[in-house]
C-alpha cells in the first residue's frame, strides 16, 4: 500500500498524529457530556479534595506565621500551582495511564500497535476524563487571586520562567507516568506504582523548602514536584533563579529521554496477553 | 453436636489459608502497597523539619517521629479492601460464586483481609523500626494498664474500617461506581483521621469536632494510645466511642448487606 492511499495523502505524520489526539479527545468529551454526572463526581469533587487536602498546611500555619519563609499568599499560589497539576494528571494523565495499563493486560494493545502512528501517543491518549480539568479551572484563578492579594508585579523574565518551569513540570509528569508504563509491561504487579505517584503528588503542597537532604533532592530531581508546584509561585514572586528554571528544564529533558528509552525497550519485549 | 462449629473453623482455617497464600504469590504487589502508604513517614519528616525551632503545639520532633511511625505501623494493621472486592463481585457476578460456598460472604472477606495482616507486618515493621533508627527518639506508651487496651482499640479500629467499606461496598448493588464513592470517605480520613497531622493541632472547635468523628476512632484514637499520649480516662472514653460508632456503622452495614442481597437476587444473577 502506497501512502496515497492509506487514508493520510500527503499530509505528513505530524498531521495524522495530530488529528489521531484530536478525535480521541473529541470522542471522550462527547461521553463526558453524555454522563453529566461526571461534573460532580470528577469535577467539583476534584476541587473538594484538593481544598480539604490544604487542612495540614492551614494547621501549620496555625503554629507558625509562616512556612520555611512561604507567607500564606505565596501558599495559596502555591495550593494553585498544585491544583492545576492535579487536575491535568486526574484529566489526562491518569486515565490514560489505567486504559493502557488494562490494554496491556488484556492484550487489546495489539489493536493500538497496528495503528499508523506512533504507540505512545495512542497509549496517552488512550483515555481523557475532561470534567477533572474544572479543577485546573479553579486552580489557574486560585494562582491567579493569590498572586494579586500577594502583591507581585512579575517582570517578562519572570512570566517567561513562570511558563518554562510549569511546561517542565507537566513534561516531568509525563514522563514518569510513561515510565510508569514502561515498568508495567515487565510485570503487571507493578501496576500500583501509578497509585504511588498519585499518593505522592499530596507531597507536592508543600513548599519545596520543607524537604531536607535526601527527600529534597529526590523531590527536585527523580519526583520533580518542586518543578511543578514550587517553582512557579516562586517565579511570579521572583526568587526564581534562572539557573534553577534551567536545571528544572534539563531534569524534565532527562526524564522525558529516559521514559522514550524505557517506552521503546519495553515495547520490544511486548509479546501480547496470549502468547 | 460439636460438629458444626469445629466445621465452621476448619472452612476459616481454610480461608485463611487461602489468604496467605494470595498474599505470598502477590507478595511484590503487596509492598508496593506498603510503599504507597509511606505517607506518614513523609509527612513525619515535613513536620520535624517544621518543628525545627522549638516545638508545635504539644509536639517536638521526638513526638513527630513516635506519631508518624505509629501512624504507620496503625494504618497497616488496619488495612482492608473488601471495597474494591465486593464493587467487583457485585458487578461482574462473581459473588454468586462465593454465595454458593458454605460460608457467609462477609465471613470470607474478614478472613481474607485479615490473613494477610502478618505478611504486611513483616515488610512495614522492617520499615517502620528503620525510620526509629534513624531519627534516633521514640516514645511509646509506658502505662501498663492502657497497654491492655490497644489490642481491644486495634481490632475496633479494624472492625470499623472494615464495616465503612463493607457499607460502601453494599452500595454497589444499587449503584454502579460504589468503589469511587469510597474516594471521599478516604478523602476525609487522610484529612481528618490524624493521618497527616495529629488531630490535637487542629485550631480549637476543629479539634473537638474532628476528635468524635468516625474517622479519628479508625487512626487517630489508636495511635495517639500507643505513643502515650492520652490519659486512662481518655483512652476509656476513645474505646467507647469507637464501639458505639462501630454498633452505628455495623447495624448500617448487615442492613444494606441483607437489602443488598435481596436486590442481587431480583437482577436474576
């Protein structure tokens, strides 16, 4: 078959793969629709929890005027980064992540292999519960709130590191999760290890200043929830040093090219459920 | 006339065999899960490093560390997941399966869930007295009266988790995402249970609120038992509310349980 007539002419694959996310994204937002329940559940439920999940933060703040130098604006910032981040892994992130993982179990994989584009992106695309991005919604005017009552006025370099380090974060994110995956073609009792990300995105409310040695440095650079939710505030308030936002975007860079790597070797070893 | 229940025991022994068995073969899942509730022990080194310049509340760092670390070792010994089971069975039908057994469904799970309770101990508790290792203080409970008590506070502890879940799990019956439902009860356990921080640092009026919830006498209540923390009489008042929570929540969970089924059967399955 000629590429004519595959049903792509001439449009090269970046279109097909584009247009692949398109309608996949199209079709679940139409169920979305469909279960308007989901507003609830997903949704307003997404933006509870993550406001009952500040209770720690409110409580130290109870005890101290502030948190390892965090005022309460800059952690209102900070609670918004996070609930932006929450709410794309909950929209995105994890859905995808538990269709692929079933399709690696039930061996429904093959289908999305035979597809003319690339496996990851149909994997990442594989599922999308838009009603949790209500949640990113109400964090984006959290940030946004926080960041007038916190007085900042960002210069250029500000906002432009404000855009790099939250771009890195979402990268890192990705990544793991796509490492993630990657482990669960080996063994699929690794399956939980997507809930251990999401337990520890709970960690990711806190200044990254808390964190000493070890689980800072864990935090910063194997788990980057720094990357995602500390440094954006810190950026707006600009005490971001540029050096900083280059090494978040060098560790998202890295994870990216180490979850490509295990993807592709993962996907070598991929025999199917039957066989 | 000793036969029945010497055939009773012997189908648990069985089951509980069963369980263990379950629990060795998944044994790599099992820890991950262990490692996934390493919550506490994260949020132990948040709160010493927070109180790094003098103590918060009634809290020092030694405090921190025997709260987590009991926090931890508490949440293991508690832990079950008949909700995730029973929304499934119900669903799929596979609890005609366990139906036809001669034992009560509800008896089945109680003995899966608590057959694996020794394993669990045996990964967490490496963890656990590693983490004392570390941060070097401990201080556990030195009354030898309330030492008595923990067992009892334990098992109502566990008792209670299991009957939140079996309710839930009920539900599923008439709903069709039951298990998702369980999210905001465990939502509010992590916030309000003295999961990720002890109840008593709660602002005034929160505390005393949080104090009487459900949520405290499944986590909070026990752990603030073995790290020594209440007096007799307040431990006497901690059991008895957690019994009366546990009379109000087990009553809830055979109604739905005996509803349920009814409903079970009308599907035809």
């Amino acid at each position: 078959m000629t590429r004519a007539q595959d049903g792509f002419a001439g449009r090269g694959p970046l279109h097909r793969h584009l247009r692949l996310v398109a309608t996949q994204l199209r079709i679940r937002t139409l169920a979305a629709l469909e279960y308007r329940t989901g507003f609830w559940s997903d949704g307003l439920l997404g933006v509870l929890w993550s406001l009952s999940g500040v209770i720690p933060l409110l409580v130290a703040l109870e005890h101290r005027p502030d948190i390892a130098g965090w005022t309460p604006w800059a952690l209102a910032m900070l609670t918004g980064c996070h609930m932006i981040v929450a709410g794309l892994f909950s929209a995105i992130v994890q859905p995808a992540l538990h269709a692929a993982m079933e399709d690696i179990r039930t061996g429904a994989l093959d289908y999305l292999l035979l597809r003319p584009v690339d496996a990851l992106v149909s994997c990442m695309v594989a599922d999308f519960r838009p009603w949790s991005l209500v949640e990113v919604v109400v964090g984006a005017g959290l940030l946004a709130v926080a960041a007038i009552g916190a007085g900042v006025s960002p210069t250029v370099l500000d906002v432009a590191l404000l855009a790099t380090v939250l771009v890195s974060g979402v990268v890192a994110l990705y990544a793991l999760s796509v490492l993630i995956l990657s482990v669960a073609f080996r063994a699929l009792q690794l399956q939980n290890l997507a809930y251990l990300l999401e337990s520890l995105l709970d960690f990711a409310r806190w200044p990254i200043a808390v964190f000493r040695g070890p689980l800072k440095a864990f935090f910063t650079f194997v788990v980057p929830f720094a990357i995602m939710t500390s440094y954006p505030p810190m950026a707006l308030l600009g005490r971001l040093e540029p050096r900083a936002a280059g090494g978040a975007m060098v560790t998202a860079i890295v994870l990216a090219w180490l979850a490509r790597a295990a993807w592709l070797r993962a996907l070598r070893g991929y025999t199917s459920a039957s066989s | 006339m000793s036969a029945a229940p010497r055939r009773v025991l012997a189908l648990v022994a069985a089951i509980a065999r069963l369980g263990m068995a379950e629990a060795a073969a998944y044994r790599v899942s099992l820890l991950i899960w262990i490692v996934t509730s390493i919550f506490p022990l994260i949020s132990l080194v948040l709160w010493r490093a927070l109180a790094e310049d003098g103590p918060i509340g009634d809290y020092d760092q030694a405090g921190f560390d025997s709260y987590f670390v009991a926090a931890f070792l508490v949440r293991q010994l508690i832990a079950s997941w008949v909700v995730w089971d029973l929304d499934r069975s119900i669903r799929n039908g596979d609890l005609s399966v366990l139906l036809l057994r001669p034992v009560s469904p509800v008896l089945h799970h109680v003995m899966i869930n608590l057959s694996v309770l020794p394993l669990r101990l045996s990964f967490a508790a490496p963890i656990g007295l590693f983490v004392l290792l570390l941060t070097g203080g401990f201080t556990v409970l030195h009354d030898p009266v309330q030492w008595l008590l923990v067992i009892p506070a334990l098992a109502l502890a566990w008792l209670l988790n299991f009957a939140v879940q079996l309710i839930v799990g009920c539900l599923a019956f008439w709903l069709t995402k039951a298990a998702s439902l369980f999210e905001i009860w465990l939502g509010l356990f992590i916030v309000l249970s003295g999961y990720s921080v002890p109840t008593s640092l709660f602002p005034a009026g929160l505390a005393e609120v949080a104090r009487v919830l459900p949520f405290h006498a499944v986590l909070g209540f026990p752990v603030e038992l073995l790290v020594g923390r209440l007096e007799l009489s307040q431990a006497l008042t901690g059991l008895a509310l957690q019994a009366a929570w546990l009379l109000v929540l087990g009553a809830l969970a055979a109604m739905l349980w005996r509803r349920g089924l009814r409903a079970y059967g009308a599907f035809g399955a």
